[in-house]
C-alpha cells in the first residue's frame, strides 16, 4: 500500500469537517506530497493537521490489510 501525504497549509476543502464520521475531505493536488510506501509490519502515524490519502494499490501487491486507531491527542501530553 502507499499513503499519500499533504501538508494540509493551504488545501481546499470539498466538504466541511464530518464529526459523526470524524474526516472531512479536500481537492487532492497533482504535487506537493509525499508518497509514503507501506510494507509488512509498519505504520503511520497521522496528527488531525495531517492530510493523507491511503489505499493506494502499488501494483505489486493485491491484498492489503489496515487497522485504524484513533488516539485523543490528549494521550500525547
């Protein structure tokens, strides 16, 4: 899997914040990211500023498994 990164600075909201849901979304520009390659075994951790567009298919590899915590960011001190 590869996750798409963005600095959120000056992304353009398609839709307002979904709080039931807890995401909201933005017009994904054609630069300006990082693409993070995902193997077995490790992860990503992402702050609430944080834009990222995961479940990108490498081409290599047809199955992909992925577990979502949410963390209050109380927990960090």
């Amino acid at each position: 899997e590869i996750i798409d990164y963005y600095a959120s600075d000056g992304l353009v909201p398609t839709i307002e914040y979904d709080e039931e849901g807890d995401y909201q979304l933005f017009e994904r520009p054609e630069t300006d990211y990082l693409p993070l390659r995902m193997t077995p075994g490790s992860f990503a951790l992402f702050f609430p500023n944080d834009a990222h567009v995961p479940a990108i298919n490498d081409g290599k590899n047809e199955v992909c498994h992925m577990v979502v915590f949410k963390i209050r960011l109380s927990a960090f001190g």
